[in-house]
C-alpha cells in the first residue's frame, strides 16, 4: 500500500490512518507526528488560509463579503 502523506509504500499497511478520510499512513509518517493524508492536509490548508484572510479583512475594518 501507498502512504497517502509521503507517497512511499514503506509499510503503509502496518500504519495508522488519517484522522479525516481513513486513508493509509505509514508507520514513519504517524511517528513523525502526521495525522492527515496530504489531501486532507491541503484542505484544511485552504480552508484555515481563507478563514485567516476573512479574519484578518475584518480586523482591518473591511468587509470580507467584498474581500
């Protein structure tokens, strides 16, 4: 199996999964701390870098609708 955080098949089968999707991560990767797939990773990434943008429109005293 294919880790779906580093992209090797380093014993993928024998790791953890990701805490969003439940796809394979292997043993390194979950040792190394990594709970989300890279897919899942790259969403979250969005999403909390359009919500930092929303935050930081509003705090400035603009209007995010407009941002």
């Amino acid at each position: 199996m294919i880790c779906r955080a580093c992209g090797r098949e380093e014993r993928a089968s024998e790791g953890y999964e990701c805490r969003a999707c439940r796809t394979c991560i292997c043993v390194l990767c979950s040792m190394r701390g990594v709970e989300y797939c890279a897919t899942c990773r790259t969403v979250a990434e969005a999403a909390a870098t359009a919500g930092a943008t929303a935050a930081t429109t509003l705090a400035v005293g603009g209007n995010a609708a407009l941002a």
